[in-house]
C-alpha cells in the first residue's frame, strides 16, 4: 500500500488544465443564432445547454477537489475526483 507522500504535491498541471477547460464556458447560450439567419435547431440547443452543464459541474468540482488537495484533505479530494469521473462519464 502507498502513502500519501508518494502522490504528487505540485498539480499546477491539472490548475493550467482546469483554466483551459473554464474558457469554454458560455455566459449565455442563446436558440436564436447571433447572425439572424435562421434559428438554432432546438436539438443543437438542448445539446448545447446540456453540455455547458456538464462543463460548469466538472469546473466546479474540479476546482473545489484542488483546493481540498492543497489542504491536505485528501480523502474529500478523492472523493470529488471520483464525482469528476462521472460527470465526465455522463456527458
């Protein structure tokens, strides 16, 4: 069995990955297309919206899991990494 000094301390990696992933949050999401051409297909919008959920969920665990892996609390990071997992499976 390993300990915890074996686990990585330093995970400005999964930080840098995690800024990346918050870029591709949407402030609105919108069924009408920004160039009034035509309506976005209401199948497009739900999938949308569905996604943008799943992104604003993982971004938020994601974030709270690093700052309980700061903090030494590493059994709640473990725990919202495993929540990660099936957000990430879900979408």
């Amino acid at each position: 069995m390993s300990s915890l000094s074996s686990f990585p301390s330093d995970i400005s990696e999964a930080e840098q990955k995690l800024h990346e992933l918050s870029n591709l949050k949407k402030q609105c999401i919108t069924a009408i297309n920004p160039d009034n051409k035509d309506d976005i297909p209401k199948i497009v919008w739900k999938y949308d919206v569905f996604m943008q959920a799943c992104i604003y969920r993982f971004t938020d665990i994601a974030s709270v899991a690093i700052d309980a892996w700061k903090q030494s609390k590493h059994v709640p990071a473990a725990i919202l990494a495993r929540s990660m997992m099936e957000t990430a499976s879900a979408s």
